[in-house]
C-alpha cells in the first residue's frame, strides 16, 4: 500500500453511495477513524464525504426525474421543488467538506514548506525545537517529517526516532549549525557519562541505530536492532534483528 493510499478506497466510497447510502456512512467513519492519527490523509477524507453527498444527490434527483417523466406537466414544478429542497438538503454540507478539504490541504503544504525550511535552512534537526517553533505536538511533528522523507518532500534526509532528530545525509544550508548542535549534545552526553562514573552502565556502548523502510507503506525510520517499534502511518510492526 503507498503511503498516500487511504485505508478505504474513495471508489468503494462512492459505489456504496450509489448502493445503499447507509453502508457509505459506516465505511467513512471507519475511514476516519483509521486516519485519526494521519494528517497527511485528512484532506482527502473530507473530499470523499464531499464526493458522497454529491453523488447521493445526483441519485436522488435522476430517480425523482424518472418518477414524473409520465406524470402530466402541472408537476413538473413539484420536480423542481424537491430537487432544490434535495439541493439544500446534501449540497450544502458538500460544499462545507470540500472547504475543509481545500483549507487543510493548504494548511498542511504550509506546514510542510515551513518544516523544509527550518531543517534544512535554520538547522534545527530536534524534533522537540521543531515542535516548538511550529506550534503542533511532537508526535504530529514525527509524522509530518516521516511523510516529507517518504515522498521527497525533505531530500536526503533520514529519521532517528531513538534521538528525536532529523539527520541530514548532506551538507546544505545550515549543515554547520546543525553540525554544531548535534556536536555540543553529544558533549552533553560525554559529561553525563563522565558524572555517572566508571560504571558498567556507563561504559557499556548503546546499539546503533539503523534505518529501515517499513514493508506496508513504504516509509523511511530508523531504529534501534532489537527493539520492535510501530510505523507512524500504517502500523506495522518494525523490527530489525539486534
């Protein structure tokens, strides 16, 4: 499955409009409910309710259509009558859902413009600065940035879920002060691991951590050998062998 892919398709969607409008309803909610922690899918679930109601609408007005095409003319203005109340009644919430889609497509391409640009121009690779800077939780900022590198929004550039960093494999715009950043924490640790002592905990070395590309979706993370972790967008299970 793509990583863009919704869990429900939007055909199966729009055929179970045209079948029986109640089974759309159940496969949208359980849509959404698979998505409630994808952003980047958000946009397009609001769209397909769009498309439901449109689509319910155009079977209601054609099954009315053909009910007076033997009727006599005086009820033709009925026909119009019920089309418009029918109008009212599912184009109006469309066109809502398809503002929220258009607003949160637009909100997320922002969102991500700005992610690229405090990566790889300002430098910051925490995953807890750019939480801050941005306003969003960490969590939806781990997400955001694992989609950037799965569909090259974010080149060269890799997750370290165990640290919380953004790791540039390239030396652009603000490599240096990235460089710098990562070079004071890894003297934070150096002087955490001297306070600590000489002990067995402190000299033992910590497992690399190595990337791996997730065999549902598609997405790039990189983790720990021997510790199983989820991915971000689909849920499968990673696990690289310590």
């Amino acid at each position: 499955m793509r990583i863009d892919s919704p869990k429900i398709h939007s055909a199966f969607i729009i055929a179970s409009t045209v079948i029986f409008f109640p089974v759309a309803i159940v496969l949208i909610i359980i849509r959404f409910a698979a998505h409630a922690r994808v952003n980047h899918l958000r946009s397009q679930d609001y769209r397909v309710v769009g498309h439901a109601f449109v689509t319910f609408y155009a079977l209601i007005a054609f099954i009315v259509l053909l009910a007076t095409l033997g009727s006599p003319k005086e009820e033709f203005g009925n026909f119009v009558a019920v089309v418009i109340a029918m109008g009212i009644l599912f184009v109006t919430p469309a066109v809502v859902f398809y503002i929220l889609a258009a607003s949160r497509k637009k909100k997320m391409k922002n969102l991500y413009d700005i992610y690229y640009r405090l990566v790889t121009a300002d430098g910051v690779r925490a995953l807890s600065g750019l939480a801050q800077m941005t306003g969003e939780s960490e969590k939806n900022v781990r997400q955001d940035i694992s989609y950037m590198i799965a569909t090259g929004r974010l080149p060269h550039a890799s997750l370290n879920l165990a640290e919380g960093t953004v790791v540039m494999n390239n030396r652009g715009p603000g490599a240096g002060q990235a460089a710098g950043e990562e070079q004071s924490q890894a003297s934070r640790q150096a002087a955490a691991a001297s306070a600590g002592g000489s002990g067995s905990q402190a000299s033992r070395p910590q497992p690399a951590v190595q990337a791996i590309t997730c065999f549902g979706c598609g997405s790039s993370s990189r983790i720990v050998p021997g510790v199983r972790q989820e991915c971000e967008f689909c849920g499968n299970s990673l696990f690289i062998p310590g």
